[in-house]
C-alpha cells in the first residue's frame, strides 16, 4: 500500500477499540511475514506516531525488515524522547539491525557513526546509566553490540559481570553479535551453568561468533535435558558449519524428542 492509502486505512483503524486494532495489526504482521508480495511498511510508519503505546510498539515490530534510514533516525528520536519506557524498549530493539547492517557496511557511514554516539550517550561516559531500567539498558547495550571497540566490550563485560541474571543473559548474547575472540572463554565457562536460560544464551553466541574451535564444546552439550537448549545448541552448529558441525547435528537425528530430530 502507498503512503495514502496507508494513512486512510490508520485512521480508519483508529476508530476502532484498541484491543480490535491490535488484534488487526497483528494479522497484518503475521501476513506479511508468511507472504512476501504483502507490504504494510507505508501503515505501520504513520502508526509510529499513534497516541496509544501498544500502537506504537506493534508499529515497531510491523517494521521488522524496513531498513530505511528514515527508520534509524526515527527510532534514535523516540528512544530519546517517547513517554513510554516501553515503546523506548522497543525502538532500542529495533536498532539492533543497523547495528548488524553497520558492520556490514551496509549503512552509510554518517548514519553508522550516528547511531554508536547516540546509544553511547545513552549509557554514560563511564557506564554510568543509573536512570536506565534493566530491559533499556539491555536492549541498548545488545544494540551496541556490533560495534566492536574498547569502550562497547567494556559495557558487555559490565552486562556480563552484573548480578542479575537478565543483564548477564543479555551480555552473553551480545558477545555473540560482538565477535571479539577475547569472550571465547566466558562462553565456554557459560556452557556448563546450571541456569539454562545462561546455557541458552551461551550456545547462541557461540552459534553467532561462528568460531569452529567452539564446535566440540557444543557437541558436549548435547545431552542437554531442556529442549530450547538444544535447540539453540542446533541452530548454533547450523550457523558455524562445516564437517564436524554436520556430524554433531546428525547425531540430533536419533534424539528421543520429535521437535528436536525435526
């Protein structure tokens, strides 16, 4: 749909009771997500501006594969100055896929540098974010993350090194999207935590590091009992591959649990 067409269809939306256009841009996402002909992307942009927070953050979601630049800078503003802490959770979400197009070089070099500084502001020159609730900081700091230098590792490692388990959860998952060779230790170390939920997160950023000499440590985990575990151990030796990767995952054939052989 054009911008016209999307703005006729946004108002005609807000006539309805919130719960209706949640359930209605949720079938939207969905849609677009199953068939690729479907864009909404014009709709779920004039959403961004919607009263409702719920709005907003579905609008966010909606926006998944848009990588206009227009985006980035709008979700830079709205996690500066949105009412809602939620919907600056969300956009710090949404950033992360700039991040990971950054690194790649894929974005432009003006808006890279851009987008480091202004997540950088956000948690103090010295990590000082005392302001920061735990889910922001996360999701800040994971969308920091593929910016490989002193200053980002320092922020992961203060994740990493932090009491609570969701801040270590998430610093272990942007070690993943990090890259450094310097968090192989911590990973392996992870790997055998008696959280699963660390576990998890451990394999996943193995999977991400894409390092092989972390595959004979994945195959050890293996016998695993939590199956979203091992579902993350699998997708981490699909993403890292080669020989010995392909005889880790074949052993998963024979494995008791139908959702694991599949």
């Amino acid at each position: 749909i054009d911008s016209i067409q999307a703005t006729r269809i946004s108002n005609a939306l807000s006539e309805l009771d919130l719960t209706k256009q949640k359930q209605l841009l949720e079938h939207l996402t969905i849609s677009a997500e199953d068939r690729f002909e479907l864009n909404f992307d014009e709709l779920f942009i004039v959403k961004l501006e919607d009263p409702s927070e719920d709005i907003r953050i579905m609008a966010i979601k909606g926006l998944w594969e848009y990588t206009d630049r227009f985006l980035l800078r709008k979700l830079i503003d709205t996690l500066y100055t949105d009412e809602s802490e939620n919907v600056q959770i969300e956009a710090a979400r949404g950033l992360r896929k700039f991040s990971i197009l950054a690194q790649s070089n894929k974005l432009l070099d003006r808006d890279s540098q851009y987008l480091e500084e202004r997540l950088l502001n956000l948690i103090g020159p010295e990590g000082d974010d005392y302001e920061l609730n735990i889910d922001l900081r996360r999701f800040i700091t994971e969308a920091l993350a593929p910016f490989d230098n002193e200053r980002v590792r320092n922020i992961i490692m203060d994740n990493y090194n932090s009491v609570d388990e969701t801040l270590k959860s998430s610093g272990l998952f942007a070690m993943g999207d990090n890259g450094h060779p310097q968090w192989i230790p911590f990973i392996l170390e992870e790997m055998e935590n008696e959280n699963p939920e660390i576990r998890f997160e451990a394999a996943g950023a193995a999977g991400r590091l894409a390092d092989i000499s972390l595959v004979p440590a994945l195959a050890r985990m293996g016998n695993d009992t939590n199956t979203e575990v091992l579902s993350s151990i699998i997708t981490a030796l699909n993403n890292i591959g080669g020989e010995i990767s392909e005889i880790v995952l074949k052993r998963f054939l024979q494995h008791t649990n139908t959702t694991i052989r599949e």
